[in-house]
C-alpha cells in the first residue's frame, strides 16, 4: 500500500503518513488536496510527497480526493521545500505561499450564470408558428442564432427582451435555460487597444536574439539585461514572451509593485490579449480564484504580479522576466522571508526555463553574478528614441547654510524654480529620501553623520538612552550633544519627515496645492493610483512623497524633481545606502523629462562629492559599482557574502534577549570559523508595537551549512512561550 505525506494549513513544521486507500490509487499525486481525519477532526491538507511505505505501524487513510487536477504542480512542491529549507521558515508556510488564500481554503467555487439557448425547434427559424410571433420576439430568436447561447443578464441589459418575455419564449419551447460556468473578468470594463511588435532598433536585436538562443537551449539559464531607463527592454520583453509562446511554453513577468506599474500590465496585456492572467492585490477573491484556475487549467499562458505571481502553477514554463531586478519589494517582510528574483532563479533552473532579470540599475548581486559567471549580462545603454537624459544639479547645503547662517530645508534655487512651476502650472515632485524608521544622527547644519569607524556605516541613534550603537559590530557610545564637527547644538533634534516638509511647503507657497504620499497616508490600497490619478489629471501642483513615489513617476507635466535631502538615505544604517541612493537619484534622472519638456533635477545635499550621487548624475553604473564592490569585498558583505540574521521577540524584555543568548551557545559548535557573529544585541528598532526585539547577525562561511545547521534550532519548540524566533536570510534590511 502507498503512503501520501500529507501537510496541513498549520504552524507546524512537519508532515504526516496517511495510506492511499485503493480506490484511490493513481489518483492521488503529489500536489493533490486530499481530506483525512487529524486527531479528533477531519481536515483538508496537500500531498508532498508519496512513497512506498510508513515507519510508523498505525496510518490512518485518505478518506476522500478533494480535487481532480492537482492543484500543485509538484515541481512546485520542490520550490517550496527549497524555500523553506533556505529561508528556515516552517514547510507550511512555503506550501501556503503556492495558493492564493481563496484557492487554499477550497470554498471558492466557480460563478454559474442563467443562460439562455434556442432549443431545436428554435433554431429552424420560419414556418407558420414562427411567423406569428412578435417582431420582438422574432428579434430575440435571431440574436440567438447568430450569437449562440448568452446569459440572461446580458440581454436584459441589452434592452433586447424582458424576463416575462424569456419566460414565455421558454414556455413555448423556442428557448431554454441552463445554469453555467462563467468566469468573472477583472478587465470586463477596460477597452484594450491591440498593438504589434515594434520594429527593434539593432541594440535590441543583437538581446533578444541572444534571449532566444538560450530558450531554445532550454537550459535554465540566467540573463541580467541592464538597459538605461526607456533603452526598450519591455519591449524585448514582450517579443521574448512572444518566442516563449511559439516555443509552446509559459511565461511569468515579475513586476515590483503591481498597483504602482498599471501601464506595464496594460502593454502585455495589449500584446497578448486574454492569454495574459494578472494577478495584483486589488481583485476580489473570485477573480483571483478565476485567474489562478485559467493558469492551473492552461487556458492563460502569462502570468503578470507582484512576488507570489513567480509561483504561478504552470507546468511547461519557458521564461521567467523579473523587472526592476533591484526593487527591494520583490523580498517578503513575513514568514517565507523569500526573495521572489532569487527564487526565480531558482525555479527557472528547476524547470530548464530561461530567467531574464531587467534593470536600469541592477543589483549588487546581479552584476557580481555577472562577472563570476552565474548570470550572462546583456547591455541596453542607449535610449530608443536619443533623447537626452536630464540633467542633475546638486546643491551643496552646508555651502547653504553657511551663506543664510542656518540650516535650510529648501535651496534658494530649489524654492526658485518651484515657484516658476507654479507660475507656468506645472508640476513638481519633491522627494524625501528617508527610508522606514531608520534613524541617524546628523548635523542640518553641517551635514556631520555620526559614522562608526569599523564598518564605516552609520551609527544607529537610539534616542531614549541617547547612545550610538553600530549594529554591524556592535560598538557602541554615547551621543554628542553638540555637533563634533561645526559645534552646533541641535544637533540631536535635527529629525524631520514628509509631514513636517509639507507644512513648511505650505508655509512657503501658500496658493500650492500639495499631496503627500508616504507610508502613513497611504493606508489603502486604492490610495497610490487615487493620488497618482489625481496628480496625472492636474488637480495638485507638488506631489511630497518618499522613494514610494519614484515608481509611479512618469507624468509629461512634471517638469521639476527635487530630492530634499539625499544624504538622509546616504547614511542610513545600512551597507546598501550608498546603492539605493544610486538606484533612487538615476531612476528619479532618468524618469524625469520623458515628456516634450526636458525638465530640472535638483539634488540637495551635503556631501555632493559621493561617489553614489556623483556616479547617479552621471548616469555611469559601472562608475559606481567598481567603486563600491572593493569594500563590500572587504568587509565581508552581500554580494561577497550572504548574511542570516536571527531575529527574537517577545512582551519580556529579559525573554528575549535570554532566548538569544541561548540560541548562540547552542549555535556555536556549528559555527564555521569564517562565519563572523555579531550579537545577541537589540534590534535598531529595538522596541516595535510592545514586542522587545534582539538579534543576531551572522555572516561568511556557507551559506548553506549555516542555514541547514540553524533552522532546526530556530524552529523547535523549545523556545518559552511568547517567544518568537524566525531568521531571516539575505535580509534587504539591517533592521
Ligand atoms: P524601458 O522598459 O527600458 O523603460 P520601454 O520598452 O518602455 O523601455 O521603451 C521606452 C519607449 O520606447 C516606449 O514608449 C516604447 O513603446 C518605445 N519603444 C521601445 N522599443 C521601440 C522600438 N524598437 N521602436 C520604437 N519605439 C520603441
Ligand atoms: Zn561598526
């Protein structure tokens, strides 16, 4: 007798035994949603995995199939075991990540609709009965005919009959109805303008022909397209996808922020018509259910979303393109903290499909991967139509301040353009480069950041003890009260945020119509297109708003971009600041002028002569990265090495932190001799929503080994209760 382990929508890290009764034999695959009794219940959990025989004497069996077609892939069923045993996350939660929740709970079911049909006496159309009926309903009949059976709704609404009318038509015999599946479609009220291939310029040709080769070769392989910002790359894109299709296989198109790149969905879906399935958060749970079972039946060949759409369930998948490579959404902030580029990688490699990853400014990673032969790198680096990128000024602050004898927010020529905006009615974006609640200590009058020496990062301000702690090494020390630099002493209140740069906005330009858009107004998820709709249409003049705004970014009527304070993202505790800052100011440059007006890019900082701004300007990513590269090499930090950071919460204070001294000891005998340890320490934020958070940093070694060691440890249930351990991997963020 066959053994089916079986998972189940639970916290717990473990499968189960179940025999395959033999009237189910054959039927039950790896994949399959199965109902068996769980204690003292009954349950519906998915098959992992099959096998000859049980060490346990005592299984019970399957007691019923709750779906024919297995609703999991097994190959699927691999990814997620990868994803839970790199991410160290429980089984379950990488099984759960598969299936849109409405899917898992297995109560959706498909939306019938009252159709009506001509029965055969309807269908032969003349004769004396014929004859005698109404003008109107003769009408009815004859739309019949032509169109085929159509559901009641739509010909009431139609105008062309009425129920009573139906009725009596049924009555009669000329027509009948019968209830059936119909699918809800999210687009049904969107007009969609077909286009064609565009003619490729000879870039473009010499990357798509090079993207072909390797899908026909099938083998898996890893391209990194790095185009500069409208260099075409959806385009190439599109005709890669359409190769795949010819190829007779499916596609998967990764986007970062699925409400934030409505145009792109839209060419795809202009290029490929209903074979294009879009998963975003804003379909209703039987639409989302519809989209995800066209995709498991094969009847759409491209899946379009955010993250979860890289685990759309096809089974002959060619080409996976992740676009904005870069985008730090693409890794999940909760349980499976996965990375859905890297797991693009990962599954193309499973399923010998072709990954593409585009960028404008790739990753870090991306680019060494490139260079060590992982990934083969392919290069955009003109625009399609040669317009000239815009240009960046930057302004020096400190040069500011000291000239007006204070701290400025606005540059004199900042305010000064942004009121010849005002005047000419167009409109200005206005950045605040300030990532979550990262805090550091800076001088606004200097532009002095307390950095740590060792890891040459900033220190982090932990504002209730008044102390700086370097979460990298741990050094730590007290906060100056005056800046050591230039002797100011506000130095310790110098903090400020999109709200208070709306106010002194207002404050300055008091006829201006400002929105501001950051994590705390954006509290729906219709928010952004609403603003960024309200923007588009001319109703404000300045739009304030974090890097959030950076995406949406492509309004013709926007002819001025300011970043407030670039330095603010530059020092950041975090080896990534410098990149980020790259990524943000080149992607604000290049987004800005895309209409007829070539437009101002202002930069206000105080260190203009970083390399990160100074390469941004420049447009020059290579610049950048060859400067950058050598001390992550030195320092032992992504890309050069991965980083696991353990992470231990809870109400007590001292549970915490006793749980992660705990856990090191009992990690050390595991521990390589290149793996560095930075920790048990609290958290940056040491303190979030009641929860005391500690952590520890590990990084070097293998990565593997490390992971396959931990887990174990960071997942038994040995942990008091109100602790939570969870690890997370590759972190995007240090804290
Ligand atoms: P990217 O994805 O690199 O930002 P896009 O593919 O969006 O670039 O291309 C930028 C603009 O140029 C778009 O309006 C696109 O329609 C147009 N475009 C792309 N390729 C061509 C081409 N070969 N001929 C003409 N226009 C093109
Ligand atoms: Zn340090």
């Amino acid at each position: 007798m066959a053994i089916a382990k079986v998972i189940f929508d639970l916290s717990l890290d473990k499968d189960f035994d179940y025999s395959i009764p033999p009237h189910l034999e054959g039927k039950v695959r790896v994949g399959s949603r199965v109902r068996v009794s769980f204690r003292t219940s009954e349950r519906s959990g998915f098959v992992v995995a099959l096998k000859p025989r049980s060490e346990f004497a005592d299984v019970k069996p399957i007691l019923a199939l709750e779906s024919e077609r297995e609703q999991i892939p097994d190959h699927l069923v691999w990814l997620a075991e990868w994803m839970a045993d790199y991410y160290c996350c429980p089984k379950e939660h990488a099984v759960r990540t598969l299936l849109p929740a409405v899917v898992r709970s297995g109560e959706m079911k498909h939306k019938q609709a009252l159709f009506v049909m001509l029965t055969m006496k309807g269908n032969v159309q003349d004769g004396t009965e014929f004859e005698a009926l109404t003008a109107k309903r003769k009408e009815v009949l004859k739309y019949l005919r032509d169109s085929g059976p159509r559901p009641l709704t739509e010909l009431l609404s139609a105008g062309l009959c009425t129920a009573q009318m139906v009725s009596k038509l049924c009555e009669d015999g000329w027509v009948e109805k019968e209830l059936r599946v119909v699918e809800r479609d999210p687009f049904m009220d969107d007009m969609i303008v077909p286009d064609r291939p565009k003619e490729l310029t000879q870039e473009q040709s010499s990357v798509l022909k090079s993207i072909n080769e390797a899908q026909d070769a099938g083998a898996g392989d890893v391209i990194l397209l790095h185009g500069v910002t409208a260099s075409g790359k959806t385009e190439v894109y599109l005709q890669a996808i359409a190769h795949c299709l010819e190829l007779k296989k499916e596609a998967i198109v990764l986007v970062p922020e699925i409400s934030l790149t409505p145009q792109t969905c839209e060419r795809f879906r202009r290029r490929f018509g209903n074979l294009v399935s879009v998963l975003h958060s804003g379909l209703s749970d039987g639409e989302r259910f519809d989209e995800w079972t066209r995709i498991n039946e094969g009847r759409s060949r491209i899946a379009i979303g955010a993250r979860s759409a890289l685990f759309a369930p096809f089974r002959n998948l060619g080409l996976i393109v992740v676009d904005e490579e870069h985008e730090g959404s693409y890794k999940q902030d909760e349980s499976p903290r996965y990375n859905a580029r890297d797991m693009a990688v990962v599954r193309g490699k499973h399923e010998h499909a072709t990954v593409l990853l585009g960028s404008a400014t790739p990753s870090l990673e991306s680019y060494y991967n490139c260079g060590i032969g992982k990934y083969r790198l392919l290069q955009l680096p003109n625009r399609v139509e040669v317009r000239p990128l815009p240009e960046v000024e930057l302004i020096d602050m400190a040069q500011e301040a000291s000239m007006t004898g204070k701290a400025q927010i606005f540059s004199r020529r900042l305010k000064e353009l942004i009121q010849d905006r005002i005047n000419q009615q167009q409109q200005t974006i206005l950045f605040l480069n300030r990532r979550g609640f990262a805090t550091q200590l800076m001088c606004s009058k200097c532009g002095y950041v307390a950095m740590c020496e060792n890891c040459s990062i900033a220190y982090t301000y932990h504002k209730k003890e008044g102390m700086l702690k370097c979460h990298l090494c741990g050094e730590e020390k007290p906060a100056p009260t005056t800046c050591p630099n230039c002797g100011d002493p506000e130095i310790r209140f110098s903090g400020f945020g999109t709200e208070k740069i709306e106010s002194i906005t207002q404050a300055l330009f008091p006829k201006a119509h400002i929105a501001r858009m950051d994590a705390d107004t954006m509290t729906t998820k219709d928010c952004y297109r609403r603003i960024l709709d309200q923007f588009r249409a001319g109703r404000f003049d300045i739009l304030i708003g974090t890097q959030m705004i950076a995406k949406g970014l492509d309004f013709p009527n926007v002819t001025l971009v300011g970043v407030i304070q670039a330095d603010i993202g530059l020092h950041v505790p975090d080896f990534r600041s410098g990149e980020r800052t790259f990524q943000l100011i080149t992607q604000v440059a290049g987004r800005a002028g895309r209409g007829d007006i070539p437009g101002n890019v202002i930069v206000q900082t105080y260190t203009p002569y970083h390399n990160a701004l100074q390469c941004a300007i420049k447009h020059d990513y290579k610049g950048f990265y060859d400067e950058e590269l050598p001390s992550r090499q030195l320092l032992d930090f992504p890309p050069c090495a991965h980083i696991v950071i353990f992470h231990f919460k809870s109400k007590e204070e001292s549970l915490a932190s006793e749980s992660a001294e705990q856990f090191l000891k009992e990690a050390k005998p595991f521990l390589e001799e290149k793996t560095q340890v930075i920790g048990p320490m609290p958290a940056p934020l040491a303190r979030v929503q009641t929860f005391y958070r500690f952590q520890i940093l590990f990084r070097g070694g293998n990565i593997w080994r490390l992971v396959r060691n931990l887990r174990q440890l960071a997942l038994s249930p040995r942990w008091p209760k109100g602790v939570y351990v969870f690890a997370d991997v590759d972190p995007r963020n240090l804290c």
